[in-house]
C-alpha cells in the first residue's frame, strides 16, 4: 500500500521552469513494471552502475515502490521513456539527541544523465524536493550525498560524519582478555531474521541513525540479487551471549592474497553489536582471522570504541568523512524535537537563501534539557546570540558538531560574547551521532 507521501503531486514551480526546457517533470507509477523498470535503468545509469538485470529489477521493486519515485523525461529522445533525471523521497525517522526521534525527508537517487548535466534539471529536482516536503509540514531534509560540493548551496549542511578504518591486524592485540560467549557462522537469511531487530535498540538510541528498510538488510548481507561477486564472497558470524540470545553481527568478505596467501584483506561490511561483549568479540573476530593482514570498514562511528580496546591504537587509521546531511525547514519544529543538555536561552539569527528557515528564534531549555522554541521579532538582550546559515544550523543540530569550529572558520557569528561555548555545552549529544548505511 502506498503512503500518502507517494502520491504528492510534483512542485508546481520545478515542473514550469522544466516545462520550459522541454522537460517534463513527474511521479513515476511504481504500479506500472515498465514504468518503473526504465526508472530502475537511468538510476543505475547515473551512478555509473550495470544495466540491472531481471532479479535485480524485480527486488529493488518490491524493495521500495513505496517512496515517491520522480522522474524527468525528454520526450524527443530515441527512446523517451527512460528518465534523463530521478529522485526517489520518502519519510523517514531521524534519531535526535534525547532518544526521540524526527520526521524527515529522506532524498535519494539523485541523478541527471550525462547527455543532460548543467543545465539546471537538479536545482528544479532538488527545489522541488524542498518545497514538497515544507508543503506536507515536514521540519527537516536529509540526504547522503556522492560529493561533498553539491548540496551546501541548497541549505544543507553535514551533520553526521563516517570514519573509514583501516586496520594493521598484526598490530591489533586487545588490552583485555576474551570474554564469555559464542561465536558462529550463519546464513543470510539469518541475519536478515534477527539483526533488524538488535538494530532497532541501537537506533533509537543512537542520532543520526534512521530505520533500515528490508531491502537493504538484504543487499548488506548479500541476499539481495545484482551483485554475484559480493553475494558469494559475503560471510557472516553471529555473537550470542551465554544466555544464547543474538547480540551481535559481522558480514565481511575476505579478497586478495595472491602469491603471499598471508596478504589478504578483510572488508568488514556491517558490524551490528549490541552490548560491549559482543563489540569486543566481533571485532577481536576478524582481526583474529588467518592469512588476514588489513581489515577495512566504512561508514564507523568517529567515535570507535575499538580504539580503546587495543594495546596499540595506532594499528587504526581512522579517516573522516561527511556523511549524513541535513536541511532544517522548519526551525521551531526541529529544534524541539530534541533534548538538550540543561538550562539556556539561545537566540539564533538565520540566513536562508530559499527561505524556508530564515528569521529569528529563540530555544530556552529547562534544567532538564527540555526546550521551547518561538519565532520572533527581536531577539531578547539577556540570550546568548549566534548568526548563521540554514547550513550550520543544520550540521549543529544533532550536536556531533563543534560549535568553535565553525566559528573559528568564520561560518557562525557570535553576536554576544561567550554565545558559541553556551551553544556547544546546550548541544553536544553525550551519544556521538552515527548513521551506519547509506540511503
Ligand atoms: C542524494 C544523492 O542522491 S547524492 C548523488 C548525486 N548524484 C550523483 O553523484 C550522480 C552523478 N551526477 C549527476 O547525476 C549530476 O551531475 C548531478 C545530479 C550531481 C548534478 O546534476 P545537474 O543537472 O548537472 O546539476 P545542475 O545543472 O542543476 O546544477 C545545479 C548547481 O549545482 C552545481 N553542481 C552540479 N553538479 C555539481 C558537482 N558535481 N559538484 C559541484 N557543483 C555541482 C552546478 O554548478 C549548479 O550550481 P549553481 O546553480 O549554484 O550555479
């Protein structure tokens, strides 16, 4: 059945300013196989992905026909059913600070074909994403992005950042001893029954994380047709504790060794732990694995514990990288949403060169982080004042973000002195905000 969501009529303004490019602008119906399957074949396209094939198709389709799938057509091409532009977009939960969560509009597929590029077709998509979402009252946009230089200049702003490990195993000894517990083999099928589950508990902890769609439990886990090579190198080890509940997953694949058969690499795809026993074995896991000498993981917290369960923290090479990005269009709504660290009262003067944010608000939080936000007019003498963009805004929001940086950078003013070290201690999130997929 498809929400609501799915079905809102495309932005009027994008569709016009298309229109008068020769381009039409529109929802795709995910009902139509033939529709959906060309819709399927441009985004693949655009990613620089193969022509999908027939299973690849038909479980992407039952994996998402619920999002609000756009595309755009040239209707003088050779072949004018398939899309020289998509969008697919949906409402998704956002963890906040607080253990609460935020409604937020998820935009993924963004692609404009080759033949297509700079002539304005992903300003009109991207706008139109914007207004549609502020149209069905949702406060926030959200989006993982291919390349950090794209999305700034539409009010987005990182606010969850990855870290890409790379990890010597031969350097990697842990400071504690093994604990309690089991380790086996399972299936995919297994994980795909059990892991959503623990991710659940972690997720509503956890901001930043959103909920993970059945789909892309399945292609993590290599059950998901497309890609054989991953599908028959993917292992997975499940972690039970002595009671013999599940806690914990890896799916990994291990590549390489050639001649030296002690030289190969092992890929950590997913590591799902529940509780610190099941962190700690799951990792002292792969790294304990033979004929391994780097193990490698992407899209880790910045904030790994596994650096502090080693004698030897230099055996982790840790690169950060920006990876979820938010855009704050209703700035009462959003900053309420969340928790806060104690009492303040913060005044924020915003730019927003499309609007949706731009103005002032005041946030007063209780003793118990609990806040309350109002526009207004003039912003009182007696808050703390900061002026900034939708953008900094947005990658302040879930607190994993310092505050002095970015004035150090000169992107946040403090219009009253002391203001930015009053924002940072009113924002931090004691949970370092982390998003484990891709969307
Ligand atoms: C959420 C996601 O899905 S992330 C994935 C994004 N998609 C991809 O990376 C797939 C490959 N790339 C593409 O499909 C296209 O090149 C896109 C979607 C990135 C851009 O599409 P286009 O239609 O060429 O962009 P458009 O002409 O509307 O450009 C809009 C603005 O963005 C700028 N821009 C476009 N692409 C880029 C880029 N890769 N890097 C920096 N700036 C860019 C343009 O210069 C223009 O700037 P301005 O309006 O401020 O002067």
């Amino acid at each position: 059945m498809m929400n609501d969501f799915a079905k809102h009529p495309v932005d009027e303004t994008s569709a016009a300013s298309l229109a008068g490019n020769g381009l039409r602008y529109g929802l795709v119906d995910t009902s139509d196989r033939a529709s959906f399957t060309a819709w399927f074949q441009a985004d693949s396209r655009g990613f620089h992905g193969p022509t999908m094939s027939k299973e690849q198709v038909d479980s992407s389709f039952a994996g998402v026909t619920y999002r609000r799938t756009i595309g755009v057509w040239d209707e003088n091409l050779v072949a004018p059913e398939v899309p020289v532009a998509t969008t697919s977009s949906w409402t998704e939960q956002l963890t906040v600070p607080g253990s609460r969560s935020i409604d937020a509009w998820a935009i993924s597929s963004v692609t404009v074909s080759p033949t297509h590029r700079r002539r304005g077709i992903a300003r009109s998509l991207l706008e139109g994403e914007l207004r549609s979402a502020a149209d069905m009252g949702i406060p926030m946009a959200m989006l993982t992005v291919s390349e950090s230089t794209i999305y700034g200049r539409f009010g987005f702003g990182p606010a969850v950042f990855a870290a890409e490990l790379s990890i010597d195993s031969k350097r990697a000894t842990f400071t504690s001893a093994k604990r309690r517990g089991k380790l086996q083999p399972v299936s995919p099928s297994e994980f795909g029954s059990e892991a959503p589950q623990i991710f659940e508990r972690i997720r509503t902890s956890t901001p930043g994380q959103i909920k993970v769609w059945p789909l892309r439990w399945d292609q993590i886990s290599g059950k998901a047709p497309g890609d054989e090579d991953y599908t028959k190198k993917t292992r997975v080890v499940r972690f039970d504790d002595d009671g013999g509940t599940p806690r914990g997953f890896v799916v990994y694949r291990v590549t390489g060794g050639g001649l030296d058969f002690t030289n190969h690499s092992l890929t950590v795809d997913y590591l799902l732990a529940e509780n610190a026993e099941a962190y700690e074995a799951l990792w002292r896991y792969v790294l304990e694995v033979d004929l391994v000498r780097e193990v490698k993981a992407e899209l880790r917290s910045v904030d790994e514990p596994l650096l502090w369960n080693l004698t030897d923290m230099r055996a982790v090479k840790a690169t950060p990288v920006d990876h979820l990005w938010l855009r704050i269009l209703d700035v009462p709504e959003s900053l309420s949403a969340r928790q806060y660290s104690g009492a303040a009262r913060i005044g924020f003067d915003v730019s927003d060169a499309l609007g949706f944010a731009q103005g002032l608000f005041l946030l007063e939080t209780d003793k118990t982080g609990t806040p309350r936000v109002s526009s207004v007019d003039e912003l009182p003498a007696d808050a703390a004042i900061v002026a900034l963009s939708v953008n900094e805004l947005s990658s302040l929001y879930l607190g994993g973000v310092a505050v002095e940086s970015l004035v150090t950078a000169g992107r946040v003013r403090e219009v009253t002195a002391g203001a930015a070290a009053i924002v940072e201690r009113t924002f931090h999130s004691p949970v370092t905000p982390w998003l484990s997929v891709w969307f």
